[in-house]
C-alpha cells in the first residue's frame, strides 16, 4: 500500500507546486510535466518489484489505445469549432440565445442562455468568459444578486458543456470507461436533465420577485454586433440540426462530427462571404482557391475575428485542430502515469482497500463519486479527476455485470461538475477570476453543479436507470 501510495503523493505535490506557480496555465504544460515525473517515480518502483521496461513500455501502449479514439474526436471537434465559428452557426446560436433573456425571469434566463451556447460551442470556460461576463455585468447594473448570477452561469455553462458532443471531457469520460460518445450523453441525459430542471426552477423562484426594470443595453449591443459581423439566420444553425441528426440516429462520433466540420466549412463559403473575403490573406489570390483555404485554415488553426469589439473577438476567435493539442497532450500524459500505476498494479492495490469495504451498488457509485471529487481537490486538474478514478474502478464495475456507461456517466457527473466548485482547482479559478465571485460564495447557488452527483446516488441506491450488461458479455460469464 506504501508503494502505491507514492507516486499518487509524489504527483499531488507536484501539482499543487504547478498550481501554485502557474495558477491557470498549470494545464499548458506544468501540469503535463508532473505526470510525467510521477510516472517516473511509479517506474522506479515498477524496477524495484522486478518489472522489466518492456514489460512497462507494454503497459502505456495499452493504456494510451484506451484513449486513442477520443483524442482523435476531440480533434476533429476543434475542426468543426472553426468551421461553424466561420459559418456564422454558433454566432446565430448565441444571438437567439440572447433572444430569450426576459426582464421578469433573469437567473433562469442566464443558466438557459449558458447552457444553449455551452452546447454549442463545447466550451464551459469560454461561455463564463464572454457572456457569462457580459451577464455579470448587466446584473450588477439591476443591482441582482452577484452571486446567484455567478451560480446561474455556472450551473448552465456546465450543464451544455457536460452535454455536447464538442466538449473535450465529454468525449475523455467515455474513452476511458470503455463506451461510445453519443451512448454516454443519451445516458447522462438522466441524471443531467432532472438536476438542471431542479436547477432553473429554483432561479425562477429565486428572482420571482426581483424587479429587473433596468435596460438590457449590454446585451443588446452584442447582438448588434453580432448581426454587423456575421449573416445571422435560423439557416445557419441548419449543420447543427444535421449534426443532432445524425447523433440520435447512433451513427459513429468520429465521422459524424468530422463531417459537421466539413459541412459548416460549405455553409461558410455560402452565407458567409464577406467573412470569408475579410480572412484573405493579402497574397492569397481570389475566387475558388482563396475560399478554399480559409476554410482549410479554419479546420486547422481556426479564425481570428476582428469585429472592433474586444469582447465579440473573444468569444468568435478559436477553434481548429491545433487548438486542441494541449488537451490530447494532457490526456496523453494523464493516461501514461494511469496506464503505468494500472500495469504495475499499483491502482489495483489502491482501489483493493478501498473496495472492501463496498458491498452494494449504491456504495459503489458513491466511492467512484467522492474518489473524482476527492481527485478535484487533491489533482486541482478535471482531467486527471476523469482519467485516474475511471483506470481505478473500470476493472470493478466490468466484474459486477455493469454497463461501462454508468462508470462514464458517474465520472462526469462528479469529475466534470464539482471541479468549478473548488478555488484552486484550475476551473474554480477560471471561474472565480472571469466572473469575479468566488466559488465558495456561488458554490449554493451552481445548484446544478451539486445536484448531478445527489441525483446519481439516488439511482444508485433505488436501482433507478442503472445498465446491466447482457448475461453473455459478463466477465464471469460462461
């Protein structure tokens, strides 16, 4: 246990060290490095009980496959991110979003209009930082509550995030509990769903009452820009009902979501010309040819707006494949020290004292939520809360007959959520530092947040929406 034990010390050191002095950009590559020292530290020991390097060398390979097929989903999601950016597809989202803000049911209003554009555009973070800001601001002019509003954003920007195909987390969950992309967020949708419902009627009662007379000026003005930047229709949002499509109709991740980038690079060059014409570059020629590369340079680095506004740039720019190299890179190095902890058996030996006391499902499910919950607080990174428990408890849920969906679903609903609920986590200060409220001071008020993780131990322990895997697929199975 003493063995096992050390290089999951050895690694929350240091990454309370990479925390401490990179604060947010620990996960550009400090964070990266320490999982590779701790790696280094669990070979020491593998040398010690015997373990040759190939026998280790085996053991990544392995481990790293396990995560191969969401590293190139979320690859071809930074594709479509740029293409639909470029298309003018999640801009018409944001400004139909903004459409459904109402004087009389503001908090609501924020956590729904967060969770629209965090579905679309896959990003928790990015939502907070533009809108969410830009919500902060017109709630202190109505003199609302800062830290209800922070709640409401939070609780929505989570709740889409957490639901759309586009998130990076949303695809690692099910990579690493051994399930397909779209499977995991039909069956998310169970515990997701009812806590974000629970959640928007708390916000209409909390501001029932709450006069909101004030000029919703700051919003108003991002629409305009918004409609002098880019063609804004209901026509453009066409990729993404497609996309949908294509999603309830079970095809594969991958293809589908590669071919929604290709699609919104076509729906770019149709309604979006002077965008287009605006992103040539100066010896990019014309015609065909010039079109044809901006929209290739969309798919690999994404697009730069330059509307005037600051804050429009912000939430328009992004997207392409290149922008999610740290993230792969992340989950690469994640998935080595896991894959070597896991070959060594060291995991294995963490996880034997923990599961003797786990008898019943309810148990099991509760372990698995307050151990990625734990890995929040003590990792201070939603990755490595994502990857370590799902190595840890994949092996014990597949030997109990269980749908490897509820490991992912279980491993989101704690890893992915409580990880904006802790301040020096990487996301809790994102949070704190865009929306200027500090987690402990929204914490009550990200209702959704909290409440995803109650719901799931309530299915847990009533048997309600839990999956079985068929009789003959058991492990124990003859």
């Amino acid at each position: 246990m003493l063995q096992a034990a050390i290089p999951l010390l050895a690694l929350i050191l240091m990454l309370v060290v990479s925390v401490y002095l990179y604060g947010e950009d620990a996960s550009y590559g400090p964070n990266q490095i320490a999982l590779w020292l701790a790696a280094g530290v669990a070979i020491a020991i593998g040398f010690r009980n015997k373990f040759t390097w190939e026998e280790i060398e085996q053991g990544i390979r392995e481990g790293i496959s396990v995560a191969l097929g969401a590293m190139l989903i979320i690859l071809a999601v930074g594709s479509l991110i740029g293409t639909w950016l470029l298309a003018g597809t999640v801009p018409s989202m944001i400004y139909y979003g903004l459409e459904l803000l109402d004087s009389s049911w503001f908090y609501a209003a924020s956590a729904l209009i967060c969770g629209i554009i965090s579905l679309a555009i896959g990003s928790s973070w990015t939502t907070a930082a533009t809108v969410g800001v830009a919500l902060m601001g017109v709630a202190v002019g109505m003199g609302l509550s800062p830290a209800i509003t922070a709640g409401a954003i939070v609780s929505g920007a989570y709740f889409g995030d957490k639901m759309s195909p586009l998130s990076d987390t949303t695809n690692l969950a099910p990579a690493v509990a051994g399930t397909e992309l779209f499977a995991h967020i039909r069956y998310m949708a169970y515990t997701a769903g009812p806590a974000f419902i629970i959640a928007l009627i708390v916000f209409l009662l909390l501001g029932f009452n709450t006069d909101t007379t004030v000029s919703f000026a700051e919003l108003e003005r991002m629409q305009l820009e918004l409609r002098n930047t880019f063609n804004i229709g209901w026509e453009m949002l066409i990729p993404l009902v497609i996309l949908l499509y294509l999603a309830a109709s079970r095809r594969p991740a991958l293809p589908t979501v590669f071919f929604g980038a290709l699609l919104g690079g076509i729906w770019a060059v149709i309604f979006q010309p002077e965008i287009i014409n605006s992103l040539i570059d100066e010896d990019g020629g014309s015609g065909a040819l010039a079109s044809l590369k901006v929209v290739w340079n969309a798919l690999t680095d994404g697009v730069v707006i330059e509307s005037g506004s600051a804050e429009l740039d912000s939430l328009l720019s992004g997207g392409g494949m290149s922008s999610m190299l740290n993230t792969v890179w992340l989950i690469l190095s994640a998935m080595t020290f896991g894959a070597i902890m896991e070959k060594l058996g060291l995991l294995q030996r963490l996880i034997e004292g923990l599961l003797g006391y786990i008898k019943s499902l309810g148990g099991l499910v509760t372990a698995t939520l307050f151990t990625c919950f734990g890995a929040n607080v003590l990792t201070a990174d939603q990755y490595m809360a994502i990857v370590l428990p799902g190595r840890m408890f994949r092996e014990e849920y597949e030997r109990r007959g269980l749908d490897p969906r509820l490991l992912s679903r279980t491993l989101e609903d704690s890893a992915t959520l409580t990880s904006a609920l802790i301040p020096w986590n990487t996301c809790g200060a994102f949070m704190m530092a865009t929306l200027g409220v500090s987690p402990f001071i929204y914490l009550p008020f990200a209702i959704f947040n909290w409440l995803t993780p109650l719901v799931a131990m309530f299915y847990a322990y009533t048997g309600i929406r839990i999956l079985r895997l068929p009789a003959t697929t058991q492990p124990n199975a003859v």
